[in-house]
C-alpha cells in the first residue's frame, strides 16, 4: 500500500461524532461488485456517513469499477471528471475509486486524476474503514496489493431485504485468454464453511429468505481450504458447503453462480436435485460453440462436454433452467466458427444467455494478438446473436403458460406500483398484481403460487391464486 502526503484540505470540518456527511456509491459490473458495494455501503454507515440523496449531493463518492469491457471503464474516466470539478469548489469531497479498474491501474490513477483521495482493489473492500481513516489524516492512499481477505466482520448495507449475495470464494486461478479477472481479483480465498453459514443464519435472523453463493468460479470453492475424506475427495467443495448450510432455518432459497463447465460435477446436480431449497437454475457460460476458439480462450473444455452437463442437468431435473454468458468476434474468430455458437444456441435452448462482443483488456493474451476483428464485425454479430436469443428464450419461456409456479416476492414493480416482481425457482422474472383473489396483499418476502398468463422474451406474468 502506499501512502502519500497530501496538501488537500481533508473533511474534519464536516465531521461530527455521529455524522460524517452523505455517501454515494455507483457499482459498475458483476455481482460480485455489487456484494463489495454493499459491504463498503455497511462500513460507511457504522462510520457515520448517511446514504446521499442524489450522487451529485455527496461528500463522500465512491466508483467501484469493472475493466471486464472497455466501455464500463471509459464510462468511469468521465464520471471522475465530473466530480473532480465539484472537488474543484467542494474541497472536503472525498473521492474513491474500488474495484477492477482501481487494481489494474493503481497508482498511475492519481496522475491521470490527482483529486482522488483513495485507490483501492477489491480485495480491500473489507479495509474501507482503515484506509478512510488514512485519507482524513492528510493522504492520498493506494491500496492495490495482493491481500488476504479478512473474515468479513461488517455488516453489508444490502440493497434487497430479501436476497441477499454472499461471497463464498474470492479470485481466480483460471487464465482465460481474454479475462481481466485473475490480475485484478487475484488468486482464490475460499471463506471457511463455519463463516459462511454464520452469514446466512445471520441473514436469516434478519429476515432474509433466499442467498445467492457467489464466485467468480464457484466450483473452485474449497480446494484452497484442507480436507480429504475417505473416499479421497475434497471435503470442502461446492456440494459439501451446500448440504452444510441448506438446513438454515428461515432461508427458503439458495442458488449460487457463476459455474465452470471444466470443473463442474455430476455430484452437484445430484445434490441440487436432492436439496429441495436449491433453486432448479444453473449459470454456465459456454463463450463459444467452437473447440478451436474455446482452445484459444484456454477454457479447457470442449463443446462437447458442455452439452453433456446439460444434458445431465436435465435428465435429473427436468423442468430446470440453464442461462449462459457468450463472447461473440473472439480474436480470429471466422464466420464458420461464429455459426457454431448460433447452432448450441438453437440446439440447447437456452433460458437466458448474456452476450457480449470481444473487448481487449489490458495484461490479457488476447489483447495482444494481431488478429483482432473489425467493429464492424463485432457489431454485426452481437445483433444477429441477440435476436436469436430473444426468439429462443420466448420459446423455452412457453412452457411455463398456463402452470403454476412459486415466486418469492422480491419488491413493487418499478413501472407500476400495483405491481409486485419476484422470481421463479428458475429464476425467470415474474410480475403480477399486489392482491389477490380474496383481497390479500402481498408482502416482499413471501412466496405466492402464480398462474401465469403471460410469457415474453425475458420475464413472465401471472395471477395469484389465493
Ligand atoms: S474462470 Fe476465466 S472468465 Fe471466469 S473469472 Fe476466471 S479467468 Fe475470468
């Protein structure tokens, strides 16, 4: 960590014991950023600071950024120019810049922007508290160190009061050819399972109903912690941390992402079809449906063994749903080999994919590659691949016309306050009205049986039966 003096004016001035001023945070990205936002949003009010009413209110900004695509990061450059200039007349702002881009760049930041008081990588975002305390006694603070990732002793300001994320592994040993990940997160931290489920039974006595296990490869979960058993297989896994925790009581839901087709078992699924609060939806990404691109992205699996883990999945659980992430116009990518990601596209039927166009990123082998595609392409592409997908999802959402199903009352609808959202157990967003039949108002948190009447691409609705 570095530490350097500064001559900016800090904010004591603004301070009293119990009020530090107003915070704002902007979370780009994964959910696992949004867990970290959630973790800083949890220090910064047992510091003091109150949750501001608009960003530009703030004394106190944080950017917790993403450098998985090109444009998120470009997006960051100039909402830290923006408060720079407030910084300009406002000198007790404080500004923050966590997350992805914060570790890739690290101290070359402060030159580009000088009014940033705090650079911090995600592995800090539990030392917000004591990095906050360096920057009021006169500094501007680097952290980007690689770090191990104290037990999370705070208490996270969730944005939901019903799901709630919980992080189980921290990093990534992969090295996808095209990742940023692996450089900013660093290497894996698997939280002990005694720690994890201490959470959830806090959460649960909190009220919350579902969690969401979170890693960046969360079937690499445990192989940093020891622990062989008898039939000589890793105690701490994924599946063993599930059977561990499923029987905390109040917790209706868990579900967990994001899953790797190189690492990912058939114990698993034999465990989430044995586990009745484990949600029927898996998030696997396949990148692409060719074996040489794969190769080039260094995934380690072929096509073929992905469609066996589906087809394994829905042999033992059928009405289970299976969302994807793909990279279209990887580096070299011929037209012949992007069709081959349209073909597992069709063939499978996905429930949901998540797409994106190749984007370079700064410390990955593909960036540096001299075969790299024209926009044009990049564009072209991702269209043609989002309206397949619009079409296959509306088909697979078909089956659920007319049936019943149980959703777990998340919120209002954002577009129509007599609307109530939530989510399937397959996780399909699902809208319907706030009372029912018999004049029953529904609550957040409560699961309704629903008889859906409408399917779209990517949500469906229905009608309470009680
Ligand atoms: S598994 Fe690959 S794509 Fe996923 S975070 Fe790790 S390096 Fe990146």
């Amino acid at each position: 960590m570095i530490a350097i003096p500064t001559t900016s004016t800090n904010t004591k001035s603004l301070v009293t014991e119990n009020n530090r001023g107003s915070y704002w945070i902007t979370t780009f990205g994964c959910q696992m950023n949004k867990a970290d936002s959630e973790r800083m949003a949890g220090i910064l009010e047992k510091m003091g600071y109150q949750k501001a009413i608009t960003e530009l209110e703030a004394d106190l900004v944080v950017y917790n950024t993403c450098s998985i695509r090109d444009n998120a990061e470009q997006k960051v450059y100039s909402y830290l120019g923006r408060q720079a200039k407030r910084k300009e007349i406002l000198p007790h702002l404080k500004l923050i810049l966590a997350g992805c881009v914060a570790q890739q760049e690290g101290e070359s930041l402060l030159r580009r922007v000088p009014e940033i008081d705090l650079v911090m990588g995600p592995q800090h975002a539990n030392r917000l508290e004591t990095l906050l305390n360096q920057v009021d006694n006169g500094q501007q603070v680097v952290a980007t160190e690689e770090n191990y990732i104290l037990e999370d002793l705070t208490t996270a300001r969730r944005e939901s009061k019903v799901c709630a994320w919980v992080n189980v592994i921290y990093g990534c040993n992969e090295r996808c050819s095209y990742c940023v990940v692996p450089s900013v997160r660093g290497k894996e931290q698997s939280r002990t399972p005694h720690a994890i489920r201490l959470e959830i039974e806090k959460l649960a006595s909190l009220g919350y109903k579902e969690v969401t296990l979170l890693g960046q490869n969360i079937d690499a979960y445990g192989r940093d912690l020891e622990g062989i058993s008898k039939e000589g297989r890793r105690k701490n896994t994924l599946t063993d941390l599930l059977h561990y925790i499923h029987d905390v009581e109040g917790i209706e839901r868990i579900r967990f992402a994001t899953s790797h087709p190189r690492y990912f078992t058939n114990r698993l699924i034999e465990a989430c079809s044995e586990l009745n609060k484990v949600c029927e939806h898996f998030h696997i990404p396949f990148q692409s449906g060719d074996n040489q691109i794969l190769k080039l992205m260094c995934r380690g699996y072929t096509i073929e063994r992905y469609k066996r883990i589906i087809e394994g999945i829905r042999k033992q659980i059928p009405h289970s749903s299976i969302s994807a992430d793909v990279i279209v116009a990887f580096p070299g990518e011929t037209d012949k080999q992007f069709q081959k990601t349209l073909s597992i596209i069709k063939e499978i039927e996905f429930d949901q994919v998540n797409t994106a166009a190749y984007s370079p990123r700064p410390n990955t082998p593909a960036a540096n590659w001299p075969n790299q595609l024209p926009e044009k392409i990049k564009v072209e592409r991702l269209k043609e691949l989002n309206s397949l997908i619009e079409i296959t999802a509306k088909k697979r959402n078909e089956r659920y016309k007319d049936c019943v199903e149980e959703v777990l009352v998340e919120g209002t609808n954002p577009k129509d306050p007599q609307q109530l959202v939530g989510r399937t157990r397959t996780n399909r967003l699902t809208f319907f009205p706030d009372t029912g039949p018999q004049g029953y108002v529904y609550q957040p948190g409560e699961l309704v049986s629903l008889k859906i009447k409408e399917v779209r691409s990517f949500s469906l609705g229905g009608i309470p039966l009680r």
